[in-house]
C-alpha cells in the first residue's frame, strides 16, 4: 500500500473537522507580501487501505472544495488537477492542498505555520504525517526549497 495520496484517489475529510484548525499563511510573490486563511484537516484515503493525510483548505475555497462533493459519506471527494500537495525529499509523506492556484507558496509555508500553534489538535495533525514532534527548523529541513506541485 502506497503511502501517499495521488491523482484519481477518494479522500474523506470528517465535515465535524473542516474549522476546528485554521492557520494564517504568509508568503511573497511578485515582489508583494500576500496572506490567506487556510484550514487544516485530517483526510482519510478511501480507496488507499485507509492511510491518513492532512488537506489544507483556503478558507475562501471551502465551499468549492463541497461542491466537489462525490458520493458516500460526509465530505468525500476525488483528487484531481484543482488539488496540489507537498511532500518531503523522501517523496513518502505527503499532504494535499485545496486553494487558489495563482497563489505560489512554498510548502513549507503551510507546515511551518502549523508547527508554530502547538496545541493538541496540531500535534494529532503533524502526526498524521509523521511530524509531531518537529520544529519549524525540522520542517524548513524536511520541506525547503519546493513550491506545491500540481496532479
């Protein structure tokens, strides 16, 4: 069983969670300072023996990510080319991200910030992908230097 989630796969994201983790990300891009609000979540792989990952989710795309409702339970839904992800040099653990393509992040930019809010729920998060006890510095070692990478 593969690990990491890819193109074609049905994730299921719990509805209950979608707001329970929201996170500020900051980056620059054409020579500007940019910001969004994203929501961090747990995913399960329904078609993947049941392997767990994190989506993060622009706040503004929420409703678009449920349109893209499939059916079956709650919020499941099909990764296509609208998904990006990141992943670590190992190319073992990855996570998925629902927002606005036009916005260039680095993927670093989402985990650090998620590093940064240490509570419990974070922690259950960054274990999913097997990060719970990382610091930003871990993270900028296991994640620097690529933007997200499309399907």
């Amino acid at each position: 069983m593969s690990s990491v989630v890819g193109r074609g796969d049905s994730i299921y994201i719990a509805a209950q969670s979608l707001g329970d983790k929201k996170i500020k990300v900051s980056w620059s891009q054409n020579l500007g300072q940019k910001s969004a609000d994203y929501y961090a979540a747990k995913y399960t792989v329904k078609n993947g023996g049941g392997a767990e990952g994190v989506i993060f989710i622009q706040v503004s795309k929420l409703d678009e990510l449920k349109a893209k409702k499939t059916s079956g339970d709650d919020l499941t839904v099909t990764i296509d080319d609208s998904f990006q992800y990141g992943q670590n040099k190992e190319k073992d653990k990855r996570f998925l991200v629902f927002h606005d393509k036009n916005n260039k992040l680095y993927q670093h930019r989402l985990l650090e910030n998620l590093v940064s809010q240490r509570d419990s729920k974070t922690s259950d998060l960054l274990a999913i992908i097997g990060y719970r006890n990382v610091s930003p510095e871990d993270i900028h070692r296991y994640f620097m230097g690529d933007y997200l990478k499309g399907f």
